[in-house]
C-alpha cells in the first residue's frame, strides 16, 4: 500500500486538506494517534488514489513512495510553508532519485501541461514546415535528416539539418556541389566550403526553425547571409534521425 | 464561405493563423493591420508560397486575394 511520509507540520496540512478518506482514525490531527507535530509522521494510503490526491493537494516536504512491489521512490519535494496547491509546486518533482532500470518519471501537472504544450507547439510547427517543404525536400529530412535548398540569388546549395537534440549551431553546410549531387553527397567534409549559423531565437519549435531558414534561404538569400554567422567545417554526423512528432 | 489566411511562425504557437473573408471589408482590414505591424514595425519578412513548397517569393505588401502567406520572425546569427 502506497505510504506517505511528511516532514515536521505537514501532517496536519494533509489531514485537514484532504477530501479523500484514507482511513477515518486517521483523518483527525488531533485523534490520530500517529499525528506529531514536532516529529516525522507516516500515513498510509488505502490506494494510490489516495495516495496521488495527498501528493497533489498537501505540502509535502519529503516523502518515500512504496508502490507495493518493492520500488522505493524518493522525492525531493518543495519546502515547508510553500503553497499547498499544485499549479504552485514548480520545483516539486525536481529531484527523482532513480534505479538504474526505472523509466517512470513523476510530473507535477505544471510540468506535465508544459510539457503536453511544447508537444503541441511542435506538431504545428513540422505541419508548417511540411508546407513549407517540396516532396522531395520533405522525403529527405525524413530520409536522412537533411534537405538541400538553392539559394534564390547566388544558386549555391545549402544543406538544412535537423541535428540531434534540435540544436540549430550551424547547422547549415555550403556546398561545393552541382545540383546531381547536393542531394545525396554521404557528408565528404571536401564537399562542404562552410557552414552558417542563423536562426530564429531559441525558444521557436524546430519545424518554424528549419521552415524560415528555407524561406529565407530561396526568397531572402542576401539578407540571411548578412546576418549568418560563418563557421569552420567540422564534420560531425550531427543528425537527427527523423521521428514523427509526438 | 471563401477564408484565407496568413501563418505567423510564433514561439507560443508553432503556427498562429490569422483568417480573414476576402469579401468581408472588416476582416480583410483588421488582417491588414496585423500584417503590416508585424512587417513593418517587428521586421517580420513575409513569403507567400504554394502548398506544395514549389514556388514562392517574398512581398512587402498585404494583399487580401493572397491564398497563403507565411511571416517569418528575423532571425538572428548564432
């Protein structure tokens, strides 16, 4: 049975907040004959419905998880005083102290909602990019974690990458190459003259990222270049392979 | 009822559509002055492309009749 284990004065936070009986000998402070107010004290939940309305509704300094198979999870929770509610527990699952073989990650709803929103965001940006992109630019990226766009003015081919992790640190290759081979030179580190860094800032999803470096690059060569950082080749296989948005 | 539309590349968005009836004259105005604020006055530079990525050219200018138009925030070297 899952089972909670609150730090001094917390108690009391969660017996009196509680909505969910988890078990009536327990609900009031002052019959409980576990409650403390100067020591730590254990509750434990009837089941993990219980035990999750506890962790999202108390303030909850530190506690020990058991979900009844063996796997002790151990959080490190915001401090003492700070608001009871959720939506204010920013930094409440920070700290997760893992096995090695555990996958499980527990959000706090403000992360989680963040986090199903950054998915979102990045799912209209690569619908965005995929109109932005011809067939064939679009096979590519899927393909190789690439596109090859001329450049509007100067008709110099420039290989767009998705790197891995989303980086956008001069993730664009000039090529030496003709139009036969652009496509699909393999990386030789002679076919690249240099490559440019410039981007929209940071905090743009990667699908808008790679769409305006197109656009800029076929329709707005001379001011993109203006503005491009060059630097020096080095040849990495810095690509990310292609996966379909979450 | 005929709608068109521009796409405006947005941190908090991914993609923020702004939809407007071409033969309804509040819209097509209230398009035009996002437009031009975010093109003259954020320098946002403005394409208008076909579905298929084939072809494109940049524009200055709102034009309401445009099928599709893409604003793309300036970016910055690295």
């Amino acid at each position: 049975m899952p089972t909670c284990t609150s730090a001094n004065g917390v108690w009391q936070t969660w017996v009196t907040t509680s909505t969910i009986t988890a078990s009536t000998a327990y609900m009031s402070p002052t019959t409980s004959p576990y409650y403390n107010s100067t020591t730590t004290n254990v509750l434990t939940a009837t089941n993990d419905t219980v035990y999750n309305h506890w962790v999202s509704t108390g303030g909850i300094a530190a506690h020990n998880y058991n979900n009844g198979n063996g796997d002790i999870y151990i959080k490190s929770l915001c401090a003492l005083g700070e608001s009871l509610y959720p939506h204010e527990h920013v930094n409440a699952y920070d700290h997760v102290a893992r096995r090695p073989d555990e996958n499980a990650h527990v959000y706090t709803w403000k992360e989680h909602l963040r986090k199903v929103q950054r998915r979102r965001i990045r799912r209209q940006s690569l619908k965005l990019l995929r109109t932005v992109l011809t067939r064939e630019e679009w096979i590519s990226l899927r393909t190789h974690g690439y596109f090859v766009v001329q450049g509007g003015e100067t008709e110099v081919y420039y290989r767009i990458r998705w790197q891995h992790g989303d980086s956008m640190v001069a993730n664009i290759d000039v090529l030496k190459l003709g139009a036969d081979r652009a496509a699909n030179d393999n990386w030789p580190m002679k076919s690249i003259s240099t490559q440019l860094c410039c981007h929209l800032p940071t905090d743009y999803p990667i699908g808008d990222m790679l769409a305006a470096q197109k656009l800029m690059l076929k329709y707005e060569e001379r001011k993109f270049l203006q503005r491009a950082n060059c630097h020096p080749v080095s040849y990495t296989a810095n690509i990310r392979s292609f996966r379909r948005a979450a | 009822m005929p709608t068109h539309s521009f796409s405006t590349m947005s941190s908090e968005h991914g993609d923020k559509k702004t939809v407007w009836n071409p033969d309804n004259a509040d819209e097509v105005e209230a398009a035009r002055r996002e437009f031009d604020y975010l093109v003259k006055e954020k320098k946002y530079s403005a394409f208008v492309s076909k579905d298929d990525g084939s072809q494109g050219k940049r524009i200055d200018k709102f034009n309401p009749e445009l099928g599709r138009m893409i604003l793309v925030p300036q970016l910055v070297g690295g």
